[in-house]
C-alpha cells in the first residue's frame, strides 16, 4: 500500500519546519537514500533522505510551505503495481493549504476532504499540539492568544508570552524581555526608503535566542592579551614540514588550547541550571561559523583528546557542510564552550553573546604587532586580544580569570599542546 513520507522531527526540539524545495516530481522513481526534499529548521536547511524505495505518487505539501508540523504527511510514496489514483485514496483526511479544488475530482471513490484550516473565528482556536500542552500547564486562556502561525495558528512562540489565568504582575527583579521594536513601522512612518529582504527561520530562531541570552543571562567580560609569536612560528613549522598534506590555522591552535584549558580547568567547563551546575566530563568546542543562512556553531567534541591535525581536519568538514547546509542535527546542537573568532577580518576586539546553555564564549581579536614592555626593555611582539563572554551565574570573575590564565599560557606555549 502507498507509503506516507512525513515531516521529519531533525532535532528533540523541532516541533515544526520549512519545506524549502522538493529534489523530487511527481511520477519520479526514488530509491532509498535518495535525497528527496530540503527542510529549513531553527539552525539549517537540511537534506532529508528517502528510506524507502518506490515512485513519488504525490506532493502533499509544496515547497516554499512554512511551519509544517512534525509528522505531517508531506507526500506518499508509491509500491510497484500501485497508480497515482492509490496515493490520492490514502492522503490523510486533513488538505493542505495549497490543495487545489480539482485535486480531489482525481479520486477514484467518492471521499470528502476536510476543510482547509482558516483564520480562528468565533470560538474555535486552531492551535498545534505542542502549543496546546504548554498552554494547559501554564493555565493559558487560548481564545486570548493571537496565533502566528500558518492561517493564524497558535504555535509555540506564541504560548511564550502570553498571560495565564489570573496571574499577577512578575516581581520587579524577574527577568522579562521586552518588546522588539516596529523598525518597519518606524521607517515607514519616517518616509524611508528601503528594500525588503526576509527572513529564513534559522535568522528568526538566532534572533529570538539570541535577545533572550542578553536579557535573561547575566554577561560578565574578561579580557586578556596573549602573545603568539610562539605559536605562529610553531605554526610555520608545523606547516612547512606537512608539505601540503594538510594546513594548521590560527584558530586551530586556539580551539585546542580552550579545549586543553577546560581540561585542566573545569570549573569553567559548566552550564547554569537553577538546581545545579552541570559540570561536563569533555571539552565540546562550538566554532562560530557564518553561513549564506545566518550564523551555525558546528561542534568539535572531545577537542581535548584530539590532535591538531583531526582538529584542524574536522573544523575544515564541519565548515564547509555547514555553509552546504549539510550538518546533522547532532553536529550543532549541544557543545561545552563556543569560540568565535573575527581575527581575519582584522576586528581587534570585540565581545560575543552566548550561546545557552553554555556558560562561556571566546571572542578573538586580530593579532596586531604592538610595543610590549619586556624586562624593562620595549620589545615589538604580535598580540592577539581574547575576551571572555561568561554567564556570572555559573562562572564569576575569578573562575574566568583563572581559565584565561591557563588559556594564555597554552597559546604562548604552544608545544605544550603538541605533546
């Protein structure tokens, strides 16, 4: 019998995504391992591969559809002997939004579709499962909430902010984030002129975390100067001597250094939870990387048990997959401590927002050559400038002090890594 294919959850916490683009037709032959769709999830448009073998009888869902929720039927996959009238008489009972009318004079036996789901009127509220749940256990009047989903759905970002049953004001010292500015409606009522470009979800979601880390965590900066003359000296060395099988950056030598800093130093490998520190047996290092999509951290796990080569090997793949949007959920999602770096771009300083639930990101400067006093003696040497972004909950100033002091003695030391 036909094969529904559904919306596929690509992370524990995905509730719902953006078909992005069919790879498949109707009537197309697929095996399995096949690519067959592009999903666009809260962090990167992905690859979703059929497991099953058969003839792509029917599109559900058209691409370019936002917010399908999670096991969804997408489209129906089709057994040898079976015609496209079999997969019209197996769709689920619920038409998607761009069914057409004449769809369903298709089908071989008379079947009713249900109706395509409008803006809530009256008393009945469309609302997703999850949605649903989370109202329930927040005491949430739903008939109050504005949903902002497909067709006026409530979604989960919607429960967020709304108000519960008869809850009372939150106390002045809890933390609320607070509205975003119109821009829109400012340039719009200022006469600006200005070209519209949209948002993809994975810059939606960023933008959301990334407000809710400044306002909900408290940021605590720490700042330290490393020379690293040592390092690209040993670099050079290391590189020359590699004759072109493989090429160590900068930003290698830092990733381990963190990792061999953490290792040495765990009171600075840890997360905030209101019941405990979660103190981790591993240095995960996530490394910032931009992409077409908006900014992905692929994770180099157990950067502490590894070499500079496997190091240097695996951010290269992790890099390049990530712009290809290729990544799997696993290889971004989790991670101990994040380290971004603007070196290359010659920024000189600068600090990063962090990326809950870690504790800690280290944001890198350029290496600049700068008069350095030395033994009383003004030397010329090239400093590089690291700020530490940490959550003061889990790591104060002085666990952060004394993390950035292990991290500079790794960086201008590099050989002690090596060995």
């Amino acid at each position: 019998m036909p094969i529904n294919i559904t919306m596929p959850a690509l992370s524990p916490t995905m509730t719902e995504g953006n078909l992005a683009k069919w790879h498949k037709a109707e009537g197309d032959k697929i095996e399995a391992g096949d690519v067959i769709a592009e999903i666009e999830t809260d962090k990167a448009t992905m690859e979703v591969e059929a497991v099953d073998e058969g003839v792509l009888g029917k599109i559900i869902v058209a691409e370019g559809t936002e917010n399908v929720p999670v096991n969804d039927v997408i489209a129906v996959l089709l057994e040898e002997g079976e015609s496209a009238s079999d997969a019209v008489a197996q769709q689920p009972a619920k038409a998607p939004p761009s069914t057409k009318p004449e769809a369903s004079k298709a089908a071989p036996t008379p079947q009713k579709p249900a109706p395509v789901p409008q803006a809530p009127s009256g008393n009945r509220v469309f609302v997703s499962p999850l949605a649903r749940r989370l109202a329930a256990e927040k005491s949430i009047d739903l008939s109050t909430v504005k949903g902002s989903g497909s067709h006026g759905r409530i979604v989960k970002a919607d429960i967020g902010s709304a108000p519960s049953r008869g809850a009372t004001p939150a106390p002045a010292s809890s933390p609320t984030v607070a509205p975003a500015i119109d821009t829109k409606a400012m340039a719009d009522a200022l006469g600006m002129t200005y070209t519209e470009i949209p948002n993809n979800n994975i810059k939606k979601i960023t933008a959301q975390r990334l407000v809710e880390s400044k306002q909900t965590v408290p940021h605590f900066y720490l700042t330290i100067d490393c020379e690293i003359d040592n390092l690209l000296e040993t670099r050079k060395e290391v590189n020359d001597k590699a004759g072109g099988k493989y090429k160590l950056s900068v930003n290698d030598f830092i990733i381990k250094a963190c990792a061999m800093a953490l290792k040495a130093y765990p009171a600075a490998n840890v997360s905030w939870s209101d019941q405990a520190i979660l103190q981790y047996e591993s240095a995960d290092i996530s490394v910032a990387v931009s992409t077409p999509n908006g900014l992905i951290t692929p994770i180099v796990r157990k950067a502490d048990d590894k070499g500079m080569r496997e190091i240097s090997d695996e951010v290269k793949d992790l890099a390049t997959r990530a712009r290809e949007g290729k990544l799997k959920p696993e290889e971004f999602q989790g991670g101990t401590f994040t380290v971004s770096n603007l070196g290359m771009f010659g920024i000189k300083e600068f600090a990063a927002i962090i990326n809950p639930p870690q504790a800690c990101i280290l944001a890198v400067g350029a290496g600049e050559q700068r008069p350095v006093v030395d033994n009383g003696e003004i030397k010329i040497k090239t400093v590089m400038s690291c700020t530490l972004s940490t959550d003061h909950r889990a790591v104060d100033g002085a666990v952060g002090a004394e993390f950035l002091q292990i991290l500079k003695e790794y960086i201008e030391n590099p050989v002690n890594m090596l060995v």
